[in-house]
C-alpha cells in the first residue's frame, strides 16, 4: 500500500531539531489506525503556544502541550489539563502511568512524572542538539534524537534512575511494540540530499544494530510498527509516498553501536 505525499526530501530536514514539528509525512499508529502525519490541532490564538497532537495509547486519546501544560483534546474541542509546567511543545505521555517527557525552550530533554505524591522533573540531556523524545509503548524508557555534523544518533534512558546511553547512529527512530527494539533510518548522502537509506533494528538492551530493509530504489525514512508487529510503515523519500508492508524478519546483528 502506498499513500502520495508532495515533497522535496533535504537533509536539513532530518538533521534539525525543527524537523520534529515540520518536513515529510511522519507515519504512526493509534490503536490499528495508520495516520500519514498527526492530525490538526485546533488553531491557536497569535498568543498562544501549542504544540503538536500526540496519541497516547496507555488511556486512548489525544494530548497537545498548550501554554505552558499538557492537556487532553477531546472529541469536543475541549481542553482539559492533566500536568503544569511543560513549557515544551514537542512532547510525549503515557498518562495511565503518570508520565510525560518533553523537549523543553532551554534545548533540555525533561521527564515529568505525576500522581498522588505531587509531581516531579528530572533532566535526560541538555544540548541544542537533542530533540524528538519518545516513550516506549510500556512507558519505562525514553529514546530522543540528537543532531550532529557527522549524522544524527539515537540515545534512550530509562524513566526510573539510569543514566542516558547513545545507541549509535541513526534518523526517525521508532519504538517496536515489545519496548525491546527501536527503528531506525541510516542514510548515505553527499551533504545536501539523501541519496540512499535502509532500515535497520537496534536492540536497546545490548545495542546491536541489524539491517532490517534495504532496497536499493527506495529512500526508506520514518519508521513505524503497528500495535501488534506485523506491520511497517515509512516513507518512501524517492518518491514521497507513504509504503505499508509486513514487518520483514529481523536478521542476524552486526554488532554494536557504530
């Protein structure tokens, strides 16, 4: 399956943190629903800050960092907040499990927890280079992007106490349903345009990296796995479309972080 989406691929686009909010279709699923890119957010007033509309899978809605908060869109239009002091719009949840992360003004990768103790910050990274953060689907581990002239890297830290870990290279990375495998885009390009990708597989646990896909007349970007596996979206950035396929079988790793 095939979706046709209008664009002109730079590398400047996966390499910015900006990138996270504009650029080429950025496929995911909610619930067995495939969506090109996220769905529109009411538009905000000149004096407001909003971000993006995020899927949470853990309660099944939708969520937008507003104003400095995270609220719940509902079918409505009413905003209802669940958590202050995010002053981020680039964010991600799991609010069955009181837990948020964010990509906050001050270039800080932050995690929020809430509940019935109060709620709490803690610090992943800091750095104009990182952006992008996103929970796992069983919210105990979050992995964010970071830009750099060499190629962009793929870091994840784990919610409770632990230390962030670089899992190497890597663009557009996306979690596997079982939170043990994350996605990702390894490009070949000559500073201004892509010129080759393929899909590759990184273990989190060990950080063993396997070529999962590699298709010599697709560009393959944004990955995506449906719910139950059996599925992969990405982009086709030769031909700016989006591509839906069985999840291939993952082969034998090739070591560890490059």
């Amino acid at each position: 399956m095939r979706w046709s989406f209008p664009f002109a691929l730079l590398l400047l686009v996966l390499i910015s943190p900006a990138a996270s909010q504009a650029g080429p279709p950025d496929p995911f699923w909610a619930e067995t629903t495939l969506w090109p890119r996220a769905p529109e957010a009411p538009a905000p007033s000149p004096r407001e800050r909003a971000g993006p509309l995020r899927w949470d899978p853990s309660v099944g809605g939708w969520f937008q960092a507003l104003n400095g908060m995270l609220v719940q869109v509902h079918p409505d239009g009413r905003a209802v907040p669940v958590l202050e002091d995010v002053q981020g719009v680039d964010v991600d949840l799991r609010a069955a499990q009181g837990v948020a992360v964010s990509r906050e003004p001050d270039h800080r990768i932050v995690l929020h927890r809430w509940g019935g103790d109060g709620s709490s910050r803690r610090v992943l990274a800091e750095g104009p280079g990182f952006f992008a953060p996103r929970l796992s689907p069983d919210g105990r581990q979050v992995l964010f992007s970071e830009s750099r002239p060499g190629g962009g890297h793929v870091w994840v830290a784990p919610v409770d106490d632990g230390e962030a870990r670089d899992l190497g290279q890597g663009y557009g990375p996306a979690w596997t349903p079982d939170s043990r495998h994350i996605l990702v885009a390894r490009l070949r390009h000559d500073g201004e345009r892509i010129l080759a990708s393929g899909l590759w597989t990184l273990d989190v646990a060990s950080g063993a990296a396997s070529l999962l896909l590699d298709d010599p007349a697709v560009i393959e970007l944004e990955p995506a796995v449906s719910p139950d596996g059996r599925r992969l979206a990405y982009v086709d950035g030769a031909a700016g479309e989006v591509v839906v396929r069985e999840m291939p079988a993952a082969p034998a790793t090739d070591g560890g972080t490059p």
